[in-house]
C-alpha cells in the first residue's frame, strides 16, 4: 500500500482523504492536494497570495472539486489498485458528483 503524504504538512497520508486546494506558482493558480488539518490554512494562503498579486481569489466550485478528487483517487487506484480506502474514497466522490446540485441546494438553505 503505497503512502501520499500532504505536501505542506509532509506528515498525513492522503491516499484516501484528499482535500483540493491551490497555490500560486508564476503567478497562475495551480492545484496541488493537502489534508483535512491543512486544508483552511492552504486556502487562506492562496487567498493572501491572490491578494498581494492582484488576482481575483474565488473558492473553487465544489463540482469543479470533486473532479478533481475523482481525478486524484484514480491515480491513486493505479498506483495501489488493491487498497480498499481509496476504491472507498472515490465511490464516495462518485456519488456526491451524482448529487452535487442538490447537495448546493441544502447548503444555501443552511
Ligand atoms: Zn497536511
């Protein structure tokens, strides 16, 4: 079972509970996969970097999201096609893109 460690933390594996955030790299976001622990703190770095470069900073859609994710768990399945976590992980992903407009509904009435 092969181990992706969070690249800022460098300590959780997130082979199986990814969360998509971005950075600034020559000025063009780009991005790159953290923890749950990491996660607040990448996006609060990527909106002061935004700001300090003048580039509109806007969360990323959760659609948009959760296509990324699908995207990283099946590079993960690759690389360990027998580990359990992940297969659960993007069935996870899969369903909530199947839903994905209502569960934008429910959260605006929240
Ligand atoms: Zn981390």
């Amino acid at each position: 079972m092969r181990l992706t460690r969070c690249p800022r933390c460098l300590a959780e594996d997130i082979s199986a509970d990814a969360h998509p955030s971005r950075r600034l790299v020559d000025a063009t976001p780009v991005t790159f996969f953290v923890c749950r622990d990491c996660y607040r703190a990448a996006e609060l770095e990527f909106q002061i970097s935004c700001e300090s470069s003048n580039i509109g900073y806007a969360r990323l859609p959760i659609r948009e999201s959760l296509r990324l994710l699908r995207g990283f768990y099946q590079d993960r399945l690759r690389e360990s096609p027998d580990d359990g976590r992940v297969t659960e992980a993007l069935q996870e992903v899969e369903r909530r893109l199947l839903i994905g407009p209502v569960e934008r509904t429910s959260k605006l009435d929240a």
